[in-house]
C-alpha cells in the first residue's frame, strides 16, 4: 500500500486490470497527497511479484513508469528482492529486471544464503557515496566470513546447475498443470504464474467474491498430505506455491496429486 493507495489485487473472478500506466498514476496521486500534507516522498519500494498482495507477476514492464514518477517526484525507488530475485522468474536472475527497471537500491535476504542467515544491499554509486563519507556506519553481523561463503557457494550453485533455466521450464509445467486443475474446480477462479513462482486463486462460484476459508483449507490438506505451500493476497485466498529451485517435473506430478486430492476431500 502506498499512503493509502491499494497494491493491484484480484478483484471477484476476473483480475483488476494492470497496466503501468494506471498504477502510476495511483503513485504520483499518492505522492501529490503528501506534498499537500507537506511530506516529501523519500522512496518506493516493490517486491516485483506482489508476493503478499496474491502474486501479480505481469505485464511485463508495468512497474517500469512507477519508476519515473518516483524518480521525477525526487524520490529513490527500491527493489525488493527477497522473493522474487536469485533467479526465482527463470526469466531473469532479478526480477526488476523483468520491467526493464535499474533500481537505485535493492535490497535481498533469505534465498541469499539457502538457509544461512544473511541479508544483503546493492545501490548505485552515487546514492551511497554521501552517506559513506559522512555516516559512521557499524553492523554486529556484517561481512560474518561463514555466511559470506554460503552466499557465494549460493551464486555458484545457481549457475553450475542451471537452477535459472530449470525454474522457467518446471515453472511453465508448474503453471499448465495448475490450469488444468482449474478448468475442473469452479473454485479455483484464476492461477498465475512466473517460473516456480505460482498462485491459485479462490472465489465463491456464486458470488465470484474471494474465498479466503476455502483456500486456508486447501493449505492445511495439503500440509496433511506432507506438501507445504501458504496463502497469499488481501483475503489470504491465494495458494502460494514458492518451492526450490531444484524442483523437477516429478514434484509438481506430486503436489498435483495431493492438491487433487485435497479438493475433493473437501
């Protein structure tokens, strides 16, 4: 949310359209809303998927002219990373990336160290180059040589085993099987994906409204069926299914035949 403003979201059993020029012009709303109150806008920071808003991953580029309202309001905007980047799209290893975006800061945490505990920040030169000269800046845990080395082991893991590669074609799999249950379950009242990153909406199929129970429900079945997924979006009536980066075909066969089963047990 933005001062106020709504993220995109799924609206009944059709999406809201996106496109950036619309969502821009909800941020520069916001940002005029400020100045009134005699705030200055100091940045924008988006997760590229929406991943807590139901996992709004296209069109392509729509977050791009967001971008030049903040920077012409004089404002920074920030790439949230930790889901979306590490390779997670199979588009692109960031996700910013997919919106044709360079980021004045990103920042990134737990993909990074597989585990290990570890966070990181990437900034243009010319934003940190102040704040190092003048700022005495001083972390307990930062530059711990162990978790710096997961970090690195990470980047190479990604590379050497084409984790990037594999997470667009398991993900196009993920997605077309996901659709197939679909178009079988009046429950389900949209799936989205973006390389192993997917979501499955529910809706009441009289109303179209969000059903956020059912979807919870769907979470504990599975959880029973030892396959952990969340929910996700405003009503928490998003599956979100965010598995590793290894995951194979014969993964997605599993958790295909647990959410089948799931569903009609319900």
């Amino acid at each position: 949310m933005t001062n106020g403003y709504p993220a995109p979201r799924p609206l009944t059993r059709s999406l809201e359209p996106l496109d950036g020029e619309s969502l821009a012009g909800r941020v520069r709303t916001a940002i005029a809303d400020m100045n009134r109150h005699g705030v200055r806008l100091a940045a924008f920071i988006a997760d590229s998927l929406f991943s807590s808003d139901g996992i709004r991953p296209d069109p392509i580029g729509f977050l791009r002219p967001v971008a030049d309202v903040v920077r012409a309001a004089g404002g920074l905007y920030i790439a949230d990373e930790v889901q979306p980047g590490f390779g997670r799209t199979g588009e692109t290893m960031w996700g910013f990336q997919r919106h044709g975006i360079v980021p004045d800061l990103a920042v990134m945490g737990k993909p990074m160290g597989n585990g290990m505990p570890i966070a990181g920040v990437a900034a243009r030169p010319e934003i940190i180059e102040e704040f190092g000269h003048k700022i005495r800046y001083f972390n307990t845990f930062g530059g711990n040589s162990v978790c710096i080395a997961a970090a690195a082991a990470v980047l190479d893991v990604i590379e050497a085993e084409g984790l990037r590669q594999n997470a667009l074609a398991v993900g196009l799999y993920l997605r077309d099987t996901l659709e197939a249950i679909a178009k079988d379950e009046p429950r389900i009242s949209a799936v989205r994906a973006c390389g192993l990153y997917a979501a499955a909406d529910f809706a009441d199929p009289a109303t179209g409204e969000p059903d956020g129970a059912t979807a919870i429900r769907v979470v504990n079945g599975l959880r029973d069926r030892r396959v952990l997924i969340s929910a996700t979006g405003p009503d928490g009536s998003s599956l979100k299914i965010r598995p590793p980066l290894p995951f194979a075909r014969p993964h997605v066969d599993r958790l295909a035949e647990a959410l089948t089963d799931t569903l009609r047990a319900l």
